[in-house]
C-alpha cells in the first residue's frame, strides 16, 4: 500500500477536476471506476476511486482519493493506492501502488 497525504490552497472544483483528468491520463488502463460527493453546512468531501492495470505486477491495482474542504480552509487531499502487491502472505513488489500513486502527486505539484 502506498499512501499520500496533503492540503493545497487551490479552489477545489479546479483541484477535483485535476486530480480525476490527471490520473485518468497518466496511464493507458486507467479509469475512473466510481465517485462520491457530500455537501455540508460549510464542508465538503469528494471520493474517487480509480483502478489500473499493473504490466510489472501483472494485476490490477486501485487508487482512493478523497478531498476534503471547510469553509475556505485549504483543501485537504488524500490518497492510497492498493492491490499492486504479489505473493500470498507477505506483500512483495509494491512497484506498481507507488507508480500508480505518482501520477496523483505529479498532478499535485502544480499546487505547491
């Protein structure tokens, strides 16, 4: 399992749209497999969950992504990549969670 977490001063539809548009591209098996929206008195959170195929691990592998707003604080992101491991009882080459994971990240530096 690979796992990101962080907070961006950015508005958070333009950060959304980003976030799904820059995984979707940065690999040719990805896709958007499911979303969620929920909308409070003065918060919202977002839920995306984005699954790949894995030529290293030859298997497929997700990405969960949540972003999280209150008010006009910073948008809090994160995200965890799972199911790119091999071998039945201990995790072995966890390659393709990270790779899966840095197509998020290098969306996410044009935030810093």
């Amino acid at each position: 399992m690979a796992k990101y977490e962080g907070s961006f001063k950015a508005d958070y539809d333009e950060l959304l749209n980003a976030v799904e548009a820059g995984v979707v591209n940065g690999s040719v098996t990805a896709a958007l497999e499911d979303r969620s929206d929920f909308y409070g008195d003065n918060s919202r959170c977002s839920v995306r969950v984005f699954e790949r195929y894995s030529y290293t691990g030859g298997n497929r592998l997700s990405l969960s992504v949540t972003l999280f707003q209150e008010g006009e604080k910073e948008v809090q992101i994160s995200a965890i990549a799972s199911g790119g491991s091999t071998g039945a009882v201990l995790k072995i080459n966890v390659f393709g969670e990270k790779a899966f994971l840095e197509t998020l990240t290098n969306v996410l530096k044009k935030y810093d």
